[in-house]
C-alpha cells in the first residue's frame, strides 16, 4: 500500500506564498477532496504533491521518500496526476494518448507486453472511449477529451491518483459516469485518490475525506458530517449555507442560500 505525506509544507510562486507549514498525510484507500473558494491553493497543494512544483519548505513523502529524489518514471509507476491544464499533441489518437500511460512501466531494453495492450485496452473500455479510439485529440469535445487523459492516467496503473476537477466540461450524465468510475476505482482496485472539487455536493456523494483549506493551511480534515457543516461553510466560503439529508437518496445536501455579509439573493433582485 501506498502512502502520500507532506510535512510542513510551504509553496509559493516567487514571493508569493500559496501553501504555508501544512502537512496531511493521504491514507491507502482514501477518497477525498479537497475543497475551498478560489484562490486558496487547492490547486497549488496537489501541484506541490504531484512533484510538478518543488516546495519553498518542507518535505513530500511518497512511500517514505522525497518525491523530489526519486526518478520520474519510480514516482509515475506509483503516482499519476491530472491537472486542469492537461494538454497533449492534438495530433495524438485517444488510444495513443492512453498508451502514454505505458511509458513509465517500459524501457529501451523493454517493448510493449501483452499486459501493455491489456492495460491500455481496459483504461479506454473503463472511460467509454471504445468508439473514439482512432479520433484525434483535437477533434475531442472538452468531456471527451477529459476522458482521454483519464484513460491515461489509468494505464499507468497507479496506486494514488490526483485529479484537479476531474468534471469540469462535463455535463450531468458524464460528470457522474466519470464520479462512478473514480469511486468504483477505489473500492474494487483499491485505488487512492485525491480530489481538487467545487461541487460540494458531488463531494458529499462520493467523497469519504474533506479536506477544506483556508489562510493557506487545512482549516477542517474529516468525513463529509463533520466538514461540510454551516459553520465550516461560513468560515471557508463567506456564506450561509443549509445542510440536510435527501429524502431520496440519502446523500448530504449543501445548499447555500445567503453571502454572510447579510445580503440574501432572491428571485426577485435585478441587475442594474
């Protein structure tokens, strides 16, 4: 089992600093979130984590090593990121994009297996991407090709997988099929993964970790009970916000309703 650990973290972009003195350790088997308003570093942690942005301070652990120590295809073969600036050859088919995936696990001395293709066969069966194998990547619509990068990130079979709001571009049916996927992952594969999230109420859903951040550091880490609560709500957001549980589903609910400056929308306010 894998583990992914910062320790007293600090990233910044020049002399800005984004993430200061956080540390969390993300478990084998965890499915969490990581959540908060713009601007707050949700993306600038998982970039920090995903070794694609070297810390001011502190340390990145993965399997108790420096990330930053390890080869790149030592870290790839364990660790696969999507980000939201993804971008590949538009020349590029989807199943070639996928077989990128295979890279890590290969070598000058080895070609592709038998397991290659299998792998990169299952990745696109799993994003249902079987119709679009053969289609350039710049022919893809924004879900489509966001399917792509996963199927990717599947074929190199890793144990954690980060993603930086693996549904946006996606409309509702798609933004579940990928959110099924992802938890079906976790369950059966054992699969690790982090998640970067606006939709609080897909992270009620498939989310068993919340991790809300705040002033550059973790400001609630805990089950969806316990994180996405009015308060914390009040505290992250600047909003007032009703929490319950659907009759239907059963799922947690977030409903915000009011900025917590006191001005309540309603239907009828107008632009001027």
């Amino acid at each position: 089992m894998t583990n992914l650990e910062a320790r007293d973290l600090k990233l910044a972009y020049g002399q800005l600093l984004v993430i200061d003195d956080l540390s969390l350790e993300l478990r084998p088997g965890d499915m969490a979130s990581i959540i908060g308003p713009n601007g707050c570093g949700k993306s600038t942690l998982l970039r920090g984590l995903a070794r694609l942005l070297r810390p001011k301070a502190g340390v990145v652990l993965l399997d108790n090593q420096d990330i930053h120590r390890m080869g790149t295809r030592a870290v790839a073969r364990t660790l696969a990121v999507l980000t939201q600036s993804a971008e590949g050859a538009p020349d590029l088919t989807v199943e070639e994009l996928a077989w990128r995936g295979r890279y890590p696990h290969q070598g000058w001395m080895r070609g592709a297996t038998r397991h290659d293709a299998e792998t990169v066969q299952w990745a696109i069966r799993e994003c249902r991407l079987e119709s679009l194998r053969g289609r350039r990547l710049a022919s893809l619509s924004g879900g489509e090709l966001q399917r792509a990068w996963l199927a990717m990130a599947l074929a190199q079979e890793p144990h954690v997988l980060l993603l930086d709001e693996p549904t946006s571009f996606l409309d509702y049916y798609h933004q579940l099929e990928v959110m099924d996927l992802l938890a079906r992952l976790n369950a059966e594969c054992g699969l690790t993964i982090l998640m970067v999230m606006h939709d609080l109420n897909q992270v009620a859903r498939f989310s068993r970790r919340v991790i809300a951040l705040k002033d550059r550091r973790i400001f609630r880490d805990g089950p969806p009970t316990e994180v996405l609560t009015p308060e914390t709500l009040r505290e992250v957001y600047g909003v007032h916000a009703s929490i319950f549980t659907d009759s239907l589903t059963g799922q947690l609910v977030c409903l915000p309703y009011a900025h917590s400056d006191g001005h309540r929308p309603s239907g009828n306010d107008k632009k001027s």
